[in-house]
C-alpha cells in the first residue's frame, strides 16, 4: 500500500490500465465539451534521426529508404503493368522513447516489483512485456491543464537539475487560476523543450523537471498523466541523486499507474495563454512495447 | 490537371496537406459534436512479430526487448542508487506499414509524378521522403463513415478480389442511410480483417477492396481519407491486374491528395450498427517517412 | 568438473579461449602445410532475406538498400562535385546466428553456469555479453576433418531426428582412413544442408545430428569445434526431449569451450572425397556478440 | 578503356570478380608458403556501439541482447526441460560498412557506370545489389605488403588531408625492400588508426590517405586490393576537393576491380617492423550488400 490514491488495492492486482481507470464516457463526453474553437495545437516533436536520446538505454533512431519509386516501377513492368506505380517506403529502428511519447506502466520497476503486484522477473520477455505493454494503454481524451513553470527564476527556462516542488506547481495553477481534477492530464511547461534538436547534448545532458514530492501531490490529485518538455519529467540529477535515482518514475508508473509523457510541444500553449484544454492521446499498439510515440494534441 | 475534385491547382502546385485542407477549425468542432455518448472504439489492430505485410516490400516487423529492468538496476547501483528503478526498454524494427496506419501522400508516384506536382526523382531520399512525408499530415479530426459491404455476396466478408464498385457503394450508403459529405473518412467494412493475424497467408495473398472507377466517386465527394479493413484498401488483384497495378493508390494519393488508411478494424463498429462517428486519427511524425502506424478512434 | 579434457580447470578459471587455447604458432604452420594444390573451399551459405531461423529466438535477417548511387551523386554535385561518384550502401538487421557462424562460448549457459565459471547472472548485458562474446575467439586456422555420415540410412541425408552416435562418427572415420588430432575442427556431413533455402521449414523443424555421447566423445578427442550441414549441430528434437533440450551446446560451449559451427556447407567436400584440410574461420569481432556470421573455407 | 590494367576489357564484360581473377591455386600455394612461424596478426578492429561512421550515409552501429539466458529457461521448462540450457543471442542494425570491413565492387558509381560494364539504374535494388554484391567476392588469401608511410612528416602519424602520393608509396617500399606483385594486397600505415574509438570525431572528419595518382600507380602494379588504417583509404578532403569526391573509389572499385579495405590494423605489423606476409581476409556473403566486416589476418 503507497501513499497513493493510485495504489494497487483501488483498481485491483493484475490490474493493466492504472489511472486510465478513470477514463469513462462521461469523462470523454466533459472532455471534448471543452472544445470551442476547433483549433487544435500539435504538442509532438518531430521524430528524425540524431533525436535526443539518454545513453546507453536509448539507443539511437534509424531511417531509411527501403523500396522506392523507381525500383517498384521496374518490378511491376516486369510483371506487365502499365500505369507506373511506384511506391516509397522506409525501415525504421527505434526504441519506443524516441520523440513525443508515452510511457507504459510496465516502463519501470522497484526492484523486482512493478505495477499491478507483478514481477519484473516473470514479466519481462525476450519480446516486450507480458501484462504491461504500452497495448494495454486506452484511447485517452481527457482534460489537459499545461502549468507554466517557465520563468520562475526570471528567465525564458528553468536550468538543468532545476527541481519543480508542489509549491511551484501549486502556485503557478493559481495564477493560471485553474484546479486540478481528476483524470487531467497535466502538461508542465519548463522551457527546456527548446533544446530539442537545438543542442541535443544540453537537453539530454539534465533537465528541469519536478521532484518526486511534487509527484506524489500530482498523483495525490488523481491525474491521468504527467507531461513534460523534457526527457524524462522528473528533474536531473534528481534532488538525492546517485542515491534515489528515477523516483518518480517508480512512483508514478509502478505505484500508482499514472502514465508519463516525454518530450512534449508546450511552446505554442504558453505563448497563446492557454491553461486548459481537451488533450487527446492515441497510443500505438505495439505488443509488449514499454511505450509509444505520439501526436498528443491540445484542442480549444 | 485531373478528373477529380482534390487536383493539384485546388490547393495550389506543392501543396503538402492534399483533402487535409479541409480541416478547418469549424470542421473540428461540427465533427466532435457528433460525440453524445462518449464511446470510444479502438479502430486499431495489434503490432507484433509475425504481422501480416506485402512482400517483397513490406519486411518483417521485428520486437526485442533491450534494456531490461535487471541489468538497469545493477548500472544503477553501480552508481550509488539505492532505490532500485529498473527500466525496460525495447527495439524495434519496422516499415511505417504495420498493423493499422495511414499512408502519406509521398508513399505513390505516377511514373515520376507526386502529389503536388512534385518529381519522384527530388522527392526520394536516402533517409525518406524531402516534401511528402507523414509529419506533414496534421491531427485528423472529422466525421467518420463506415460503409459495411461485407455481406454483398451473402456472406460473412467478401472475397479476395472481388471489386467493390460505386453502386456497392451507394447502396451500402443509402440502406444506412448516411450520405458522404466533404472532409469525412470513410472506413469499409468487407469482413476481410478477420484474416489479419489469424491467417496472414491469406490476408495478404489478395484482398476485397474497392475498384478504380469506386475511388474516383469516393474521391469527387470530397472526402478526407478511405481506410478499410484490408491491407491496401483496393481490391487485390485488381481488376484490370496486370496492366494496370494499385491504381487506386496513384489516383487517392498522388492525383487527389486523399489519404489512406489500411488494416483498420471495423468489426466492432458493424457489430454495433454505428455508420457515422467522430473520427480521430494522430499521425506520428517520423519524418520523412511515408506513413505511420496509427490508433484510429471512433467516438459515438 | 566435468568428464571432459577441456573442463575449466585445464585453462583457468576465468579463461575466455576454450579449445582456441590449442591454437598455437606450431599447429598453425602444421595445419597449412596441409595445403598442396591451392584449391579452395568456401565453406558458407549465403545470407539473404528469408534465410532459415529457429523461432523465436531467431528473428528475421533484413536487408535494404539504403544510401544509393543515385542520391549521393545529388548530394555531392550540391557540394561541388563533378565527378559524379554514386555510393551504395545498406542496412541489415540480424541475429549473429544466421547463414553459416560460429558461436561464440557465451552462447548457452547451464542454469546460471558458463564457460569458464562465469555467472550468466553477471555475464548478460543489455548491449551483449560482458567477457564471453565473439571478439574473444581467435583466427582459426587448423586442421579440418569432414566426417560423412549422410549415407548411413542408404539414402543422400539423413532424416530428422536421426541421432548421429560415436559409433557412426567412429565408423566414417574409419572409413575415411582418418584419425581425429586435438585442434581439428570436426565438419559433420549429413547431408541436411540440401534444404538450406530450397526447404526452410523442413530444414528449421528438425535436423540430423550429433547426441550427447558423440558429441562428449568429440571434445575428448580434444577438438576446436564442430560443425555440422544443419542449424544447430545437435539432433533435433534432441533423444531425450524434451527432458534435455540443447544438451550438446551447454556440453560443448559450458563445459568445454569447444566451439560450434552451424550451416556449414559441405556438399562439395564431400563430391570430392575430401576428408581432411586446412580449415581457416575468421570470426568478425562483434564485441559482445554470441557468435558471427563467417566464411570458413578448407584449402587443400 | 581506362589507363589501367584491370580494365573491362581484360577480364570481359559482365566480370564480377575484378582483381579477385588473379587468385589462382598456385597463387595460393605460394602465398601460404610464405608462413614460416605461425605467428597470426589480426588485422581488425572492434566492432560496438559508437563505432565510427562517416555521415550521413553510414548509419550507426546497433546491438542489443535479444533472447536472454533467463528467459530461455523459463520458456524450455515451460515444454518440459529439466536440463535448463539457457541461450544468448542479440540483434545487431548496421551498415556493412563499419568497423574493418571490405568494398564490394557494386559500392560506388562513376556516373550511372559501374564495374564490369553494368548500369547503377539496373544494379542497384530495393534490397541490394543484383550483380556486383560482396557474395561475389571470393575468400582471399594473398601476399599482404605493409607500407609505412606514418612518419613522412616526421611524428607518428600523418595529419587528415596529408595526401599519400605515389613517391611516398615508392620510397616507403624502397626502404622496407620489398617490391609490389601482382595480386598484393597493400596495406597502408598511416597511423591514423590510433583515432579509432579513442577520438572519433577526429577519426572520421578527415584523414590521410592516397591520392588518384598513387591509386592508379597501385592499380597499375595489378594489386588485388589496397588497404589502409582509416576510414576511406584515400586522403579526406581529396586534392581538388570538392570538384573531384572519392575518386580513389571510383578508380579502384568501378574502373579497375580491385578491392578497398578500410580501418584496418597496422599498428602491430609496423611496431614489429614487418613488411610481406601471408594475407587471408574471408567476405561473408550478405547478398547484394555493398561489403562485409571482416577480420583480415597477417601470417609470418
């Protein structure tokens, strides 16, 4: 048992969707009345090779052309057609945490425990996860609140290992006079997305992120989701680092099933003002996959 | 300058958006209007090793889990940490034409013509495509149809290569009572995805799907997409195969600018008797890429 | 302690060689006095999309052209070049154990047990092994020994499942008139090989082989390696499965240190009755990696 | 017809071999013969992550441990197995063209001309080479000459862009004693290598090498390859940079057949000051790729 509305004896063990639990129709239909202007805002980040990425896990993203045009003209010649269709396409090598994305609950462990009550041990395969891949993450439309911590120490962005305290968080929801609820996806605005594919090494070198108090009063709050315009959403170096190393990773995705977005587009919210908004969020299904890119977007 | 309503001088030569153009922010609002219930459905299947592909040009999807949390938790202590996060993380290896996804406009070519009035011969990078690639595609919110033609022939889903033609259309239309309006994605049910994953060798040895002559009336009115529950929404092989080879894909992608969606799950939507629904789809942005996989939703 | 001359007391705990140990400057020049004439024998299969696997754990061999001539004559007349020079390149995705290889010592564990003492437990990283993989084995240059035994049913090869025994290895060598040296690398002639890409499934569902016996009387005749026309060397299904599953590889790489060779091609050896060689394998030195694709090839 | 003797003519249109034609069985005979102490050098580099590359066309190197020693056990008690073998195995992404490796005669173009009279329109496939891949390459087994030319500027090394010309070559061989034969394999010893994986960048944004007269001068001594301790054999930026881009390539591969070998090891060779030896490199047959990782080996 955790110090989390989010724990395990709420939604049961063996449960697989964690704070998608609270994600019912009545929560899709409040959603989208949020819309009024029908003017949606593209929170990704462009998916390319030499994308930032925390060495050694993540290891680097690959493209390439595969078939082209005009060698699937030739072959279909060769079979008889006459219209010239050629068709492009790629081979792509990535891990799953390349770009905007989501993390999937199985993403992480305590030791050997992860979330829903099970094992690290028997859950983990040669080929993905078991019970915990990113397949198991629902369609997710939801309220998304974006909390711009940008300036609070007089600049355009906090600095790298800058840690974002609840106070921060409480506070800059305040002036953006908006309350949490549950289910919201909440879209932590630090400025450091600015470094993406500006200077790769900066970005991924730490970050600005919140501290793992910070967290817990997030998923105290029964938040859907915690995003961010950095790698990994919790500060680096972490407030007690070598010692706690990625806490609020565990404590988000193992304890309490709360998903976590990285590398989220929050530029464009900021500069237009906006603190509230319908958030929608559509997951690939890679089997046993311990996350997936995306194109959340925001919708006014 | 074509036969259809999407042609190149409609939105100008180097246009890059194609029928998205239709997209505007009051489209946006109308569509989610149409949510009442707030039921979302999955319109998407399952990526894993083994998934159904077109060879020779669609290669192997590949899965391996990589990081794994035991390995993660030793370099972590190694570094002092005592709170033992393991992280999983896997790699992946793929064509953007796995499981269910939608082209770019850039995946055909007409010789070494692309939409737009673009030359194949530019446009054809090593690393992907310059103009044409899926980050170009914006979030795709708009009306969705779904046309079930499956049981034309009397039974459970039609055949491989039986031609779905405009009267099939049409009359599929007219018994559900719907008509086609601009900017809608249309999804046709021929009961052909029953075979994906569950007899890959005959999902793709051919398909139902519909005929030139169908597309061109799907494309003159207007629509944003056409997505099927098969591998390439056209009828394989075609009708006038040889001489004539994924005509369709020439005419929808590089002559209209309309989008295609394949291995889209629609079983659920007929077994529900629901023809028309907010469609959303989010495309990933790798870029260059000639299309990426996706999770369609339903929303009713 | 095993009843096998190459157990890990013979070179030392932690010793990383095996039977490579053998391999000295005085057996190397004795083992290419073998050759007289200058006639060479490439010993591989080739490695193409599609190439036999053992599933799951094999997973496909992808290859696609990626940077081409065509493109990189663009890219270099945009810098200035006028000499037009086009390269091609490509990209392959691969298990090391595909077409003919050589595993490394760290390929298979007992329980937690490998070569040389090591723990698995310590030994498995995520990027490869730690102090077993392929960048240890050494060139190998020594005497080869082609031991046919396809003809021991009366037909061309043997079937699958049919153990190959000491006796049978002692008869053939008889037979031949050879005798076995410590060094030799052994090449076992089933006669399976034929169905290296004429007959994937057939090839990859079962095998002629070496049994447990044979195999512990082959490492006590004090040889470099086996190799074998077939995918794993061993008889498959193995003649206790499922209670001993992959018996010869923990005896010969675990106990031993004596290498295994698969897909070796040995038709040719045998049209020309040749029965014992200089035998060159030079693995490529994938750091970490549990074994490597190679060209062996026997002079005479 | 070109200024050199391997031209289309000598060994016929359609020729897939190049120099490779001069490996005769006496040429064979002769070149083992000139083993007297058994002493074997490898001649190659480590292969792993981060390995050099010249961009954008060589992508990186990837390995990752696929199957796991654990999880394979699991999987074998799951059927039955009590004997608990546990296999390693990785999936490896990469270029050919990484660590040592050979040319194949297919990698580069003159124009749309490529060895042997061929077309890069017709040659160059979705999924490699259809003619003039490495598979055609044949195992090699030569005299290896070993030409010093680091200390012409008087350090241990020559600078990046230190052009290699032809009286280097001379007087280097001159000194050392030792004349060029037909079908030599030279290997050149700029003392570049020693940037390898210590100082990538460094290793990779330029180098020593040849120039296209000391290229023609050794295609014109009917040498089977020329190779060198860097990462394109010629001298990067060339000499009229940027008018004329790899011309040593074009010469070499597509005018004359004879074969590249880069980032070769010469370190120990020259540190025990040996000039001729038996020279053995083994291609793997990739079909249709461009070249292979290799591991070359010097005999004495």
């Amino acid at each position: 048992m955790t110090n989390c509305i989010h724990d395990h004896a709420r939604w049961g063990a063996g449960d697989q969707l964690g704070a998608a639990n609270l994600l019912t129709p009545e929560h899709t239909v409040a959603s989208l009345a949020l819309v009024k202007e029908g003017r949606i805002y593209d929170l990704s980040q462009m998916i390319e090779m030499g994308a930032p990425r925390i060495q050694p896990v993540q290891s680097p993203y690959v493209i390439h052309s595969g078939s082209t045009a005009a060698n699937g003209i030739k072959r279909r010649r060769e079979m008889g057609a006459e219209n010239d269709a050629g068709s492009n396409l790629e081979r792509i090598e990535m891990t799953v945490h390349v770009g905007t994305h989501i993390d999937a609950l199985g993403h992480f462990t305590k030791g050997d425990q992860m979330y829903g009550g099970r094992s690290a041990d028997d859950e983990v395969g040669d080929f993905g996860l078991h019970n915990l891949g990113i397949e198991h993450a629902p369609p997710m439309i939801t309220r998304g609140v974006c909390i711009d911590v940008s300036g609070l120490d007089g600049g355009e962005y906090l600095y790298a290992g800058r840690a974002v305290g609840r106070d921060d968080l409480e506070r800059a929801l305040e002036q953006a006079d908006v309350e949490l609820r549950p289910g919201d996806a909440v879209c932590i605005h630090t400025g450091w997305g600015r470094f993406f594919m500006t200077d790769n090494d900066k970005y991924v070198a730490g970050e600005p992120g919140v501290d793992l108090p910070a967290a817990k009063w997030l998923t105290g709050q029964d938040v859907l989701a915690i995003a961010c315009d950095n790698m990994a959403v919790e500060v680096l170096p972490g407030t007690d680092h070598p010692k706690l190393m990625m806490p609020v990773h565990q404590h988000a995705l193992v304890e309490c099933g709360v998903y976590l977005i990285e590398n989220l587009v929050t530029e464009q919210l900021v500069r237009d003002g906006i603190s509230s908004f319908c958030f929608i969020l559509l997951p690939v299904k890679f089997k046993g996959a311990t996350g997936s890119p995306v194109m959340p977007v925001a919708i006014i």
